[in-house]
C-alpha cells in the first residue's frame, strides 16, 4: 500500500461506489430508453408498411427525424393508428425527464410512491394503481358523457 490517499483521489471515478438509489436510477434510465428504441422500431415498421404516394413525404419526415407528431396530421387512418406508440414514446420521455429531477415514481396525482412492482410492469407509470384506476374510470365516463 503506497500513497493510497492520492491514488484514490485520482480513481474515484472507477470505484464502485455501491449507491443503490443511483444503480436503480441507471437501471431504470436503461430500461426506458431501450423501451423507447423498441416502440420507436416498431412504428417505423408500421409506418413503412403504410407508405403509399400519398403519404411519401409524411413518411420520409417521420423515418427521418424519427417524429411521430407528424402521424397527428394525417389524414390516414391507418397512420392515425400509430397515435398510440407516440402516446408511449411521450410516456417515456416524460418519465426519463422525471428521473432526471428525481420526481420519477411518484404519483402525479396523489404525490404517493408508486410501488416497485407496478413501475416494474409499466416503468412509465405516473399513476399509482388507485389513481390509474380513478383516472380509467373518469374518461370512461366522460366518453359516455359525449356520446
Ligand atoms: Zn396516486
């Protein structure tokens, strides 16, 4: 053992420092962002298969940029479809976001944690299970209401 003082202060960043919130973070930063490369592969499929002359340029921009808000102005049904991936990608963005400020896992609206079991299955939950359940109910309802 020579000169451990300044030796560790030059390695410090290939310690492993055993921080559980920051390997969670990290796991869960991975996780996300793989989701994301998956939805976001799996709608430029979609899209691909949907591309007539029509649509050519819309589909060029979306494959391009990889912007799926472009979908929203089609009048294509079959591309409207694809609303749902960019739901998803939204989702993913703003949970990446919320780990970034250190909000992420907590109820937006009850302010309670959302259990690990629950972020496990759907790791861009902003809900907990009781408020995801109130929010379901509440658009059912309003979906009656404007019928
Ligand atoms: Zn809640």
């Amino acid at each position: 053992m020579q000169k451990k003082e300044s030796k560790k202060a030059k390695k410090v960043e290939e310690t492993p420092i055993v921080d559980d919130a920051k390997v969670r973070e990290e796991n869960l930063r991975n996780l996300l962002l793989e989701k994301r490369r998956e939805i976001l592969k799996e709608a430029m499929e979609e899209i691909k298969r949907f591309q007539s002359d029509e649509n050519k340029q819309l589909v060029e921009t979306v494959l391009d940029d990889g912007d799926l808000s472009v979908v929203d102005l089609s009048e294509d049904i079959s591309l409207k479809q694809l609303s749902s991936h960019r739901e998803n990608l939204l989702k993913i963005d703003t949970a990446l976001q919320k780990l970034k400020e250190g909000t992420y896992g907590i109820c937006e609206d009850c302010g309670e944690e959302i259990s690990e079991k629950r972020l496990e299955v759907m790791p861009f939950a902003i809900y907990c299970r009781d408020c995801q359940e109130k929010q379901e109910l509440m658009s059912k309802l309003e979906q009656i209401v404007e019928q």
